[in-house]
C-alpha cells in the first residue's frame, strides 16, 4: 500500500515549518520502520515522503521498469543482493557519504566494493524462530541445526520465503550454496522442501506466522524472532544454525534519473544518522545498525557467537548468478510436489 505521507508541521506542533519538496522513495524493510521512518523525517525537514512498501526482489523489478523514465528517488532497506544486481546494471548513481567514520566496517565496506553505488544500511543473520507452545503440543524438539529441518517430523511445520521475490529467501539459498556446495545445497533444499507448507513473497512474513501458531517453524533473520520475544511476548525463540549461517547487509541507494535528487540526498543522510538509525528498534524491527555513534537498543541480537560464513557478496550479487540459482530452484524444488 502507498504510503503518502504528507504532514503538515502544525500537526506535530512545529511552528512555521513548511514542506520543502518531496521524495518518493521504495522500502524495503518491515512496514513499521518505513512508516515511522518517513513520519519523523517529514516532522523534522518538511519534506514530504511519497512511499511505498516492496520485497527487494519487486522493489528491484520496478526500477528496472522505470530506467528509462525514473519514478523513484530513494531505495533504502531490504537485502544487499539485488541492491548489486540494480548497481550492475546502470539503475543507481554513486554516492560516497562524508560520515563513512561514523560507520561500522561492514558498512564501509559494502560502499568499497560497489564503487559507492550501494551503501550498508543495517546487518542481520539468518537463522530459525520457533513456536515453543506449538512444538511442544505437537511434541516435537526445537531445531538447532540445517539437517534437523528435513526431519519427517516437521512436514507442514516449515515456513520460509520465495528466493524470486524475496531477498531474504536469496540470501537463504545462496548463503547454502556457500556453506554446503551448489549440489549439495539443492539436495538439501529439495529434502527441505517436502516439510515447507509456503514460500511467501515476502521473508518478513516468518516471524508473524510463527508468533500467531500459524507454523511451527520459520526461516528468516533472527532479529523478527527475537522482536516476538521480546517486544511482543510470544512464546518465540531462536537459533542460529549451527553448521554455519549466511547475513545481510541491508542496502540504500540513489536511483540515477531521479527528480528529486537534493531531497533523496537528505532522506538517506537522515536515515543514515543516529536519529534515522534509532527508528528501527523504535519500530522493534532489531537489526544491528550501520551507524556505530550511539548507543543501540539492548533487544538487538548479537553476533558475536554466531557462525558466519564468509559471504561472497560479489558473487552472489551479481544478477547473472542470482536468475541462474532461483531459475534452477524453481526447476528443481519449487515445481516438486510436497
């Protein structure tokens, strides 16, 4: 749903502020954050946020649509991969921010290997949430590892997202790739599969259907599994695979062509800010911010005692590589029957 968020300052009880143009941007992490985070931006600068809500694997189906005639300024949140995918193929104009010491090394990094086309926005692993009251019920143990997923037991238990649409869902594919090898990982996924009851559009979905008893089990970043947790009361819990587990590295860029380039500009720099950084956890989305000059929300998940395999974004961004692995995974796993 598009978002338009056009408020005036006397709403908020800023005397005398006045809009100063508009940005339309796409967001692509979870719906609180964009909202909130255009909410905020627009009582501190005036500027209106046209906004709507898409996956990466839709946001980047869209710009690509648009190249010739760019709609959107801004594209901020979401998986780093098709952020490279829209940098390769000419859709983004560099950007390399005077802050990049206010910025984790991660962070720094993401903008070193895409020329400054791509920044790092946020970091999260993937792992497994599970449902405590629903697996106990149906008396079956947490996972804690990838092999535990294919046991019988869990067929119809297993949500995760779609890897086409989803750029969560890519990062779980590929990030098996990595870990086990191309073949082994598609055996694996296609013994996954037999316990999967969907792939959803979106690889936000996971830790909403687990919280409500939906499934008993999800893929997808912890940081939604831990916010059931914590922030929602669920009897939610997780894990980080133990054999080894792939991250992300959230991405925001500028769209090249866009119209309204000064504001996109201060809507990136904003969100990039400890002000613009801290309204993630404010909208209990928990991902590690790329800013490290404040203080995070405790909730966050750390990282420090999970097995990260060394991720070859550069590979794995390209969108050769990503159309050859999801076209493989729909011949192979998607068109088998569960």
């Amino acid at each position: 749903m598009k978002l338009r968020v056009m408020l005036a300052a006397a709403l908020f009880g800023v005397t005398g502020a006045q809009a100063q143009g508009v940005v339309n941007a796409i967001c692509s992490t979870d719906q609180a954050w964009c909202e909130l985070a255009a909410q905020d931006f627009t009582r501190a600068t005036g500027i209106k946020v046209l906004q709507t809500r898409k996956p990466t694997g839709e946001a980047l189906a869209q710009i690509r649509a648009e190249a010739a005639n760019p709609k959107t300024d801004l594209w901020w949140g979401g998986t780093g991969d098709p952020y490279y995918q829209a940098a390769e193929a000419g859709l983004l104009d560099p950007y390399r921010p005077a802050y990049l010491n206010d910025l984790h090394g991660w962070a720094v990094r993401q903008y070193a290997m895409t020329q400054n086309y791509v920044g790092g926005f946020y970091t999260s692993a993937i792992g497994f949430g599970w449902n405590e009251e629903v697996l106990k019920k149906k008396n079956l143990p947490a996972p804690k590892c990838w092999k535990d997923l294919l046991d019988p037991r869990y067929k119809g238990e297993i949500e995760t997202s779609h890897p086409g649409s989803s750029g969560t869902g890519y990062t779980i594919v590929a990030g098996l790739v990595q870990l086990m090898g191309e073949d082994a990982a598609f055996d694996y996924l296609k013994k996954l599969h037999r316990n999967v009851t969907q792939y959803t559009r979106s690889g936000t979905a996971q830790a909403r259907s687990v919280a409500k008893g939906e499934v008993g089990i999800g893929i997808s970043f912890i940081f939604g599994f831990d916010n059931e947790r914590l922030t929602n009361k669920f009897p939610v819990y997780a894990a980080a695979p133990c054999e080894g587990t792939s991250y992300e590295i959230g991405g925001i860029a500028l769209i090249k062509g866009s119209r309204n380039r000064a504001e996109a500009q201060r809507y990136y720099d904003w969100l990039m800010s400890p002000q613009g950084q801290q309204v993630g956890a404010r909208a209990n989305s928990l991902q590690v911010p790329a800013n490290k000059t404040f203080k995070p929300d405790p909730r966050i998940p750390a990282l420090d005692n999970v097995r990260l395999i060394k991720y070859d974004f550069e590979k794995f961004g390209k969108a050769t590589e990503r159309k050859r692995l999801v076209d493989r995974w729909v011949k192979e796993v998607e068109a088998l029957p569960r």
